[in-house]
C-alpha cells in the first residue's frame, strides 16, 4: 500500500502529505513558547515514574500512572488537570467516556520533592505494550499536550497481520498541542495449511476411449485485496483461493470378450432324464479401463498484512493538532497462499469376466428338475476368457495455489466516517507499506486506497 495520509473524504495520498503550517521534526515536536519557569496548576493531579498509585496525586505525593490520575481527576468538581513528568513511562493511554473539560500536560519536570515546574527537557513519553498506543473514545472537550507516544509493533494474529496506530480517536473532540504519535510495524499475514490430496480413485468402466486425457491444473488464485478501517482496527482480508484441478480423463478402451459355441442351452427334464436343449453361444465381457483421478483441491490465499496509521480518527470526531506530528511505521507483508494438492492417480484396467461354457445338461430329475442343469455335478467347463484390461484413467490436476496476501497500508492518518481533523503547525510522515506475499522485498502495491 502506498504509504500516505487519508483525507477526510475517503482518499489517500500516495506520497504523503505535511499538514498545513509546516513540518516537525522526527524526533519530536518543538514547542516555540515553552517558558521553563512555568508552574503547574496548583490544584493538578500529578503523575511521576517514581510515583505510587495509592498516593493522593497532589505534587509531594504523585501517582504512576495516567489511568489512576484520571480516575483522581474526574472525581472531583470541578474535574482537575493532570500532570505527568517529563520521564518515561510503559501504560497504554486509554481516555473512555470522559466530560468536558478534561486537560493533560505532560513535559513537566519535577524539581523538588514537592516543587514542579515546565523545565522545556522534553514531553512525557509513552512506550506503550499495546499496538494501539493512545485511545480516546466517546469523550468531549479532551485536551493533550506534550506526550510522545509511541506505540508497540502489531504481531501476527492467526491468517492475518495485526495493526498498529498511534493513537485512535472515535466520537471524541480532542486537541492535541505538542504531542507526538508513532505508530509501530504492522504485523505479517499468515499462510494457510495446504489441502490433502483426494484418495485415488478405485473404479473400472466399459468404455470406447482411445487417449487418456491427464486432468489440467487448476488456475493460480489472484492477489488479495486491501482490508477495511473500523474503529481503533483495520481488518486485511484473505486473498482469493486458487481453482481445484481438473479430474482425469478415463482410460483407453480394453479388449473385446470372446465367443465359443456349441454351449449347452437350455436344459429339461423328460421323465428321468436330463436332456440338453439347443446349443447356444457364450461371450466373455470386455476388459475394463480405469478411471480418472479426481483433480486436486486448491489452496487457500494467504493472509493480508496489517495496518501502520499514525493517527486513525472515527465516527464524528474532531480532532485539532497544534504543533504536532504523526508518523506510522511500516506496514505488514503479506502472506504467500497455500498451495494446492495434487491430483489423484487414475485406477488401473481391469480384465473382463470371463464366461464358462458347458458342453452338455448333466445330472437328474429328481428334486422336481433341480438338479437338471448346466454343467450339474460335472468338471469345470471350458472358460471363455474376458477381454484384456484397459489402460489406467488419468491423473488429475493438481489444484491451483491460492492468491499472495496483500501489503498491509501505511497512513499518516486515516479519517473515517464524518470525522475530521484540522491542523496548525502540524507534521505527518509514514513508512513503507508492506510486500504481496512471496515478495522479498517490502513495497507499496501500485494504488493508493480509496473510499474508506
């Protein structure tokens, strides 16, 4: 997928896109009114690395993590700030059903024990565990600054790759003022398990063949296409699978049965004596020739990659980035398909019955005639052998091998729905989308994704 940033109308850009205002630099945002004598609010929750979440979150006596500064926030009337160190920290930063008027800054150095000030060092940086590094959801009036976030690297998850995102933002309003969000590695699609062949087929047929036809291979399946955006989500799809192989064609024709007169008919009783009737002719059956094998299945398509976005913003959001910058990482290869089964062998001929014929009606008519018959209670007849066997039925095809997996996409940010993102100052960069399965190298497919 070429790497880029979605618009709020559905379309990406294929090189990419700096929001309006200017770039930021890749290491982080530059904050050009950043006043190191600044104090905190006095009435603030603080957050520190060294901090102890039963603490009471006042500036001598902070807590660890954002989660329990929330919860300590937005208890009280009226809500209060947060504020959180300039150190690194490992949580998932999580913002769910909040009220208005909620603020984080982050970048703040603790001094003292118990003094605070804006110190400029840096933000308060996120290595989170989650592939989804920030999630803010059905919340109003948020306001982030000075947090770098950067979020883990998706892994694989069964057939499909997982996704990775900076941040996702749905039905929320947010402003996001010095911040920093990076997306980790979308994860590799996965391949399907081959099929197993058919079992050979074991039948035998009076046929008027002359060639024996081996079954062709199914058709390749194509490359899969690109997966869909949801909220905090990008579902790859499976890429289609390949055609099932052609069954044999039966085998040539065997030979004819024999024939041999003179036989004994129809056999009577007259009295006591067993009487042969009028002579007839006996025919062997014609040899028999194999049957076809039944063609291979096909092989399941291989996986999608999963997804890098930066920033993915849904349902009826608005999101305002101040100073900011967003970059996702590379997005996941995806995975080759399986391949299909080979085809069954064809069944061998089989020789023709053969028939028997008997010179005279033997025995009595005792038993009310039963015992008056063919061949009753004498030596074998003479056999009339059947016709040599046919040639053994084709082979069938071997199945087609599914389709490669598509690359999963890489996107600065990726609008959904009516949401939308406006920017000041703002930078946005991506990396490289990821490979079709069974390409060594990783690269964008040939088209930017359209219509989200």
């Amino acid at each position: 997928m070429a790497g880029g940033s979605a618009t709020a109308g559905g379309s990406a850009t294929a090189g990419g896109s700096a929001m309006a205002g200017g770039a930021a630099s890749a290491g982080g945002s530059a904050n050009p009114v950043c006043d190191p004598l600044t104090l905190p609010p006095a009435d603030a929750v603080f957050v520190a690395a060294s901090g102890v979440d039963s603490s009471s979150g006042d500036a001598p006596s902070p807590v660890l993590t954002v989660s329990r500064a929330i919860k300590l926030a937005t208890d009280s009337a009226p809500i209060r700030p947060v504020v959180i160190s300039d150190e690194s920290f490992t949580e998932d930063l999580r913002f769910l059903n909040l009220d208005a008027g909620l603020r984080v800054l982050g970048g703040f150095q603790r001094v003292t024990g118990t003094s605070w000030q804006r110190g400029c060092r840096g933000p308060s940086v996120f290595n989170t565990p989650s592939p989804v590094g920030l999630i803010v959801e059905n919340s109003a009036s948020l306001a982030l600054s000075d947090l770098y976030v950067q979020a883990a690297s998706a892994n694989s998850s069964g057939l499909f790759g997982g996704s990775s995102f900076g941040a996702a933002i749905n039905n929320a309003t947010v402003t996001l003022t010095n911040m920093t969000l990076r997306a980790g590695n979308g994860g590799d699609g996965g391949s399907p398990l081959s099929p197993s062949p058919p079992t050979a087929a074991s039948c035998a047929v009076v046929t008027s063949t002359t060639v024996v036809v081996q079954g062709a291979g199914g058709a390749d399946g194509g490359p899969g296409g690109l997966g869909t955006f949801g909220v905090a989500d990008y579902q790859p799809v499976q890429a289609p699978p390949g055609g099932r192989g052609l069954d044999g064609g039966t085998g040539t024709a065997g030979g004819l049965g024999t024939t041999l007169s003179g036989c004994a008919g129809g056999c009577s009783c007259a009295g006591s004596t067993c009487n042969t009737g009028t002579r007839m002719t006996v025919q062997s059956l014609p040899g028999l020739a194999g049957c076809g094998g039944t063609g291979g299945l096909p092989g399941q398509g291989g996986g999608g990659g999963g997804a890098s976005v930066g920033l993915l913003v849904t349902g009826a959001s608005q999101v305002v980035l101040e100073r900011s910058f967003v970059r996702s990482g590379a997005g996941g290869n995806g995975a080759l398909g399986a391949a299909g089964a080979s085809g069954a062998a064809g069944s061998t001929g089989q020789m023709g019955a053969n028939a028997t014929c008997w010179a005279n009606c033997t025995g009595d008519c005792g038993n009310g005639g039963a015992n008056c018959g063919a061949g009753y209670m004498s030596s074998a007849g003479t056999t009339v052998p059947g016709g040599t066997p046919g040639s053994q039925g084709g082979t069938g095809g071997r199945g087609g091998a599914g389709g490669p997996g598509a690359g999963g996409p890489s996107y600065g940010i990726v609008t959904v729905g009516t949401s939308v993102v406006l920017s000041s100052d703002a930078g946005v960069s991506f990396g490289p989308g990821g490979g079709w399965g069974g390409d060594p190298v990783r690269r964008a497919p040939a088209a930017p994704q359209v219509g989200f």
